[in-house]
C-alpha cells in the first residue's frame, strides 16, 4: 500500500514537471522575445526551482544536479550579475530542452544524454552559475544577500536584538526561525537561496546562530548546524512566507509568528509538567530580579538563559483561538481552491457514459415516436427537456476535456531550435491562437505531424540565410504556427516565408518514381498534393532530418485517422501554407440523417451548406456518366452517393433524390445526391478502424435510436474521389 501511495506522488510530480515545463518554455520564449521584467524571470527561475525541489525528494541525482546548475544561472539573472543577452537566453533554451529530457528520462525509465547535459551545465558557469559558481556559503555569512536590502550579523552565544530595517512602521512584522535538517542538504537545497527568495518579500534582518557548530574533529560534513532567525516586515501574509518554504517543509524546523504573538513554549512547557513549568518560572523571575526590570527583548528572541516566553493564556481562550485559526485556515484553503486533478481514465469513462445517454435518448425519442405520441403530450414534452439536458451535460463534459493548444505549440519551438541548429539556418517560429481549445485526444495526437511538418518546412522551404539576402528576404526565416476555430472544427496552420514549392521539380521527382505519368496534365493543387505521395522526397541525400521518404504521407495519415484534412497552397518565393482542419471532439459531432438506396447514412453538419431539390433545367451531363448542377449560375460536380459506395450499380433518378451542397476542406463545393433526409440529431462516434477496418469513403460510424449501426460520410473522401475518376476520363479521352 505505502508503495502505491509513492507511486501515485511520484506521478503526480511528473504531471506537475510537465507544467512546470510549459511555464518554463513560455518564460523562456518571452525572454527571448525581449520581456526581460522581473516578473517573468522569477517564474522561470520557480518552475526550475520547483521542479528540482521535488526531484530532490525522489533521488533523481541527475535532474536534481542539472537543475541545481540551471537554477543558480537564473539566480544570477534576477540579482542582475548577468543580462539577458540573445546568446544567453539561447543557452537558458537549451538548457529547458535538456531539462525536459531529464524529466521524461527519469519518468519513463530511459537514460538521457549525460554528456549533452554536462556541455550545458558549461555553458550555464560560462554564464556565470553552475556547480562551480561559489554562489551563497553558509560558512562566510550571508554574503548572498547583499543586494537586497538585508541586515546581516552574527552573533555565536545569542540573538540579543539587533536593529530591523527601517521601513514604513506601520507594516507587520513577523518573526521566521528557521533551522535546515541534514535531509535538506542532500536534496541538493540551500538555505541562502531560501532566505533570499524570503527576503524579496520585505524588509528583513537576518541573523545566524552557529553556536551549534562543532570544533572541526566532531563536525559531520552531512550535519546541519546553522539556524537562522529573520525579522520580516512589509505588505506580506504567512501564506507568502511559508510558500518559500514548501519544498523544503519536511526538512527543516520552522516557526513563523507575528512580532505581537508569543513564541512557542518548549515540548516540556506545553506537556503541562509542572516541576518543569515552576523550574522555567522561577529561572525567568530570578532573571529579572538580577536586571532589576523587565526583560526587554526583540519579539521572536530568547531569553538571555535560552528560555523563551511562556504562554499563559487561558486553555480555554486558547482553544478557542485554536479552533477559529483552524476555521480560518480551512475557509482560506476552500476559497483558494479553484481546481482539482482527475485521472485521465475517469473522464474517458465519463465521456463513454455520455455517449451511451445520448443513444439511450436517440432511442427513447424513436420509440415515442414509434407509438404515435403527438409533441404536445406530456412525454414527448418530457422527451424534450431530457434531449436538453443531455445535450447541456454533454457540451460540459466536452469543455472539460477541452485543453489550449498552447502546450504542443509550445513543444515546437524547440524542433524549431533543432532543426535551424542542423541545418545552419537562422529560423523564428512565431504562434497565434495558442488559447484555442479543443478535445485532449486530438492535442495528444497532433504532435507528431506537427513535428514532421516544422522540419519540412524548415529543411525544404526556408532557404540559408546568404540566398534568403540574395532574393531580398531578412537573413532569417519564419515559420508561422496559428490555429482557429471555424464552423465547428479548430484549424491548424504552418506557414513558412520560404521559396515555396518547385513544381517542375516535384513533379519530375513524380514521374521518375512512378507515381505519375509523365505525360499527365496537372494542376498547381495536384503537383502539391503529391508531395503527400509514399515515398515521396525531394531530399538529394539522406539525413537525419529527411531523404527516406517518410514524412508527409505520415501526417496525412495522421491527420485522416483524427476526422481531419490537410492542404496546401504555395507561392513560389513567397512560401509555403499547410492547412490542417480536425474536428473539436472525436466523441460526438451534429449529423444530418439521410437515407442512400436503403442505407441508412450520416452527414456532419460542418460540411453542409444547404440543401435542394433539383430541378430538370438545373441537371446538365458532364463526360460519359457524370452530372453537374447549376446553382446559383455556378456548375458544381453532382456525386451520387449511392453509385459511389456500391450500394447500387446504376444511378438514381436524379429528380427524385436530394442535393446536398456540401464545402470540402480545400474550399471547393460539391453536392451529394441522396434518396431522402429523414433527421438532424447528435450523434456518437465509434471507431470503425478500431472495430472493423479501413472503408474508403466512410470515417466512422455510429449508433441509431433503433439499435441499428449507421456510417458516417467521409465528405473529403467522397469528393476527392469523385475528381480522380474525373481526371482519369478526360485523360482516357
């Protein structure tokens, strides 16, 4: 059990790592971009800090090494002993990367590049941090912290007082005794960046007791020996205070109180022992007795003999003050509260259950209206609100799945890094739309065409700086990564400033390899779309970024195995713009009902735009079998859905049947010819290649209010084929 416990925080950990990454990354990138405020780099020198603290608990040496190193750079950034200068901060990138790879290492088992981590962690004492930097020591007081405004003293015997800063009087005070075990220590943690990261909160003078430090022969290298008592003053709660202490809370003995609250009465005291109690009383009398007044001490001091004030408050009044510090505590940590963690797999389940409501409604509302029951009776009313309520549960659970895509787009930066590092080209990535949302799985699954994509375009369409100058380009590329909501999907945009595609050479590249006849006429979209080919590479030799012929097919197949589409457009000289188009959610989507040669068949509502009844005059023959429609004095290709699936061999009477106008991906319009439309309702997803196989033309499938199963209409599919087939007879003409 208690291993299932440590398992379950080290899970957690890694979950915050990945986070903490993300916030890292984004500090990172805006430093690049010239946001150099304070702000932003205490968040990245906390994500570091953070994550070494926990990797500390779990003795991930290598992590814990590396991120001491990189958290001692940052350190040295925000007192201002170095600057944020572009070579740096590509340093501090690096450095992230390996940071990341660390984590991943030490979460999945697998061994990093130690000697990549070791050139780094060179870098970083270049920099001025790292192992090597001497940075804070105990030993020599608190030499750390003489840029902040801190007052620094020692005394070996006692704290007897010493001056606080000024500051406005009027501010609280509070009194911190801090004392490290050995165990904080070999978690790689200091006490000086501790009482630093402190003494950012205020004003504070700090004092260090080393009475407790051995002569030389009895001194344990591994011991703790120094303790520390700060005065704090300035606009800050305990909650502040302690929050510098979170990581290190196991490991040290630690008393925050305010200037006005009486210290903590020893173990002894507060058992209620009386013969100790009367022995303190009597000590602390004769004490005063022997300075002829009151003592007067420094609030959060000992007394003069060691002892501290003894609480004499009320056991009553103090279990009362108790009990309402608790509720305090309790209804702060409440108000606090703004979110929780749950399992992935609780979700999922949650979203399976809301598919099966939505098919359990589907075929409530087909049985009411099976029995005849007219919409104004109490339970198609009934019905109604269900079907409401249904969908209001299921539009909630689909936003909680729903993730920003900033995370993945943030991961892309770092290929940018890569590949412009391989191949010698200066490359920008610029993103917009990093806070549209869409459905886990799909952001999940988007990295790895994301991946392929970036290096295309880096490695195939940004030229080397010295041709980018020649053609009257800035020496370094940029490469645009946007996504965007529209009709229902999310769009997802790489974009380049490169030479764009070489046509002739694509299409050369096509003939030579057999994917083309050399002979064939081609449009600009259909010499593009070849790249997307098996095989298919323009590479002259083969490296670690290309050459094999694997790549572009890989995202094209990616991105159908999501519900999604990809296209291209290119300027040559200009660059290059891959359009991907997913849908939010692989669970449910709005269908439209329709019914083709005694099928049943779905049609997703994002891809129609209206719907007609076609007239004689309207109808005109295109080649040997096919048919245009004319709408609104435009001719669009007419594809008998029925003929194409094989559900029939000769083609429907066209007047008889419904026109479906429906928009394809790649902008085009087209319209699909069906018997009849029965309804518009929510439907669920079920895989079809999960529980049967590829079909072409169909991308998934679904379940009816009648039990029965119904295909779902792959609209892109459909219309690509249709222009194939067209292709192939005014070629055979």
């Amino acid at each position: 059990m208690a291993s299932d416990a440590i398992a379950d925080i080290k899970a957690t950990f890694f979950q915050e790592c990945e986070e903490q990454l993300a916030e890292l990354e984004a500090g990172l990138l805006a430093l690049e971009g010239g946001d150099a405020d304070l702000e932003t780099i205490n968040a990245i020198f906390r994500a570091v800090h953070s994550i070494k603290g926990g990797a500390g608990a779990f003795h991930l040496d290598d992590l814990v090494r590396f991120a001491h190193a990189y958290e001692t750079s940052l350190d040295n950034l925000r007192a201002g002993r170095i600057s944020a200068t572009p070579a740096g901060t590509r340093v501090m990138l690096r450095a992230a990367d390996m940071l990341a790879d660390l984590v991943r290492a030490a979460r999945d088992g697998g061994a990093a590049d130690i000697a990549r981590g070791e050139a780094i962690i060179e870098e970083l004492v270049a920099l001025g941090g790292g192992p090597e930097d001497p940075g804070l020591d105990e030993g020599d007081g608190m030499d750390g912290l003489d840029f902040m405004p801190v007052q620094v003293s020692f005394d070996s015997d006692s704290l007897d007082g010493g001056e606080a800063t000024a500051g406005d009087p009027s501010a609280p005070r509070y009194v911190i005794q801090f004392k490290p075990k050995p165990g904080l220590y070999a978690k790689a943690n200091e006490a000086g960046l501790l009482l630093r990261e402190l003494a950012r909160l205020g004003e504070a003078s700090v004092r260090c007791d080393v009475s407790e430090v051995p002569l030389l022969p009895d001194l344990d290298p591994e011991g703790a020996y120094l303790s520390w008592t700060i005065v704090l003053r300035g606009d800050v709660d305990e909650a502040a205070i302690r929050e510098v202490f979170e990581f290190v809370a196991d490991d040290c003995d630690l008393d925050i109180r305010r200037e006005d609250e009486a210290p903590p009465a020893p173990a002894a005291a507060q058992s209620g022992d009386p013969d100790i109690l009367s022995l303190l009383k009597k000590l602390e009398a004769e004490v005063q007795n022997q300075r002829g007044e009151a003592v007067e001490r420094t609030p959060g001091q000992p007394s003069p003999v060691g002892l501290q004030t003894i609480d004499r408050q009320p056991a009553a009044e103090k279990s009362t003050k108790a009990e309402a510090g608790k509720t305090t505590a309790g209804a702060a940590a409440a108000s606090g509260q703004t979110t929780i963690r749950v399992d992935i797999d609780r979700v999922d389940r949650l979203v399976d259950l809301i598919g099966e409501l939505v098919i359990n409604q589907a075929m409530l509302a087909q049985r009411v209206a099976e029995a005849g029951l007219g919409r104004g009776s109490a339970v198609a009313t009934g019905l109604d609100e269900l079907e409401r309520l249904t969908r209001e549960i299921q539009d909630s659970v689909m936003a909680i799945r729903a993730q920003p895509v900033k995370p993945v787009f943030q991961r892309m930066s770092r290929i940018v890094r890569e590949v412009a590092e391989i191949t010698g080209k200066s490359v920008h990535l610029v993103t917009d739309g990093e806070s549209t949302e869409v459905d886990k799985t799909v952001i999940e699954r988007l990295a790895d065409p994301l991946t392929h994509m970036i290096r295309n375009a880096i490695d195939h369409g940004i030229e080397e700086p010295a041709k980018r100058i020649a053609a009257g380009k800035p020496g370094e590329g940029v490469v645009r990564l946007s996504a965007l909501h529209r009709s229902g999907r999310i769009v997802i945009e790489v974009a380049d400033d490169g030479a764009g595609i070489n046509r002739a050479r694509v299409r050369e590249i096509a003939a030579r390899k057999g994917l083309v006849s050399a002979d064939a006429v081609l449009s600009d979209d259909e010499i593009d779309n070849l790249i997307f080919a098996p095989g298919f590479s323009t590479a002259e030799t083969v490296s670690n970024i290309s050459g094999r012929g694997v790549g572009m097919d890989v995202v094209k197949r990616s991105i159908q195995a999501l519900g999604g589409r990809i296209s291209i457009s290119s300027r040559p000289g200009a660059g290059s713009t891959f359009t991907m188009s997913l849908p939010l959610t692989l669970a449910v989507l709005d269908g439209m009902v329709v019914s083709v040669a005694g099928q049943t068949l779905v049609l997703p509502l994002t891809a129609i735009v209206e719907t007609l009844q076609p007239s004689e005059t309207d109808l005109h023959a295109f080649g040997t079998s096919g048919q245009v429609i004319l709408v609104r004095k435009a001719l669009t290709p007419l594809i008998d859905v029925g003929l194409r699936l094989g559900f029939r061999t000769s083609p429907a009477d066209s007047l008889s049947c419904v026109v479906i106008l429906v928009e394809s991906e790649g902008g085009g319009r087209s319209a699909l010819l069906v018997d009849a439309i029965q309804d518009q309702r929510q439907i669920v997803v079920k895989s079809l290649e999960g529980n049967y196989g590829h079909v072409p033309g169909i991308a998934a499938a679904t379940i009816l209010g009648d039990g029965r199963v119904a295909l779902i209409l792959d609209v892109d599919t459909l219309v690509a084929a249709r222009q194939a087939n067209a292709l192939e007879q005014s070629q055979a003409a």
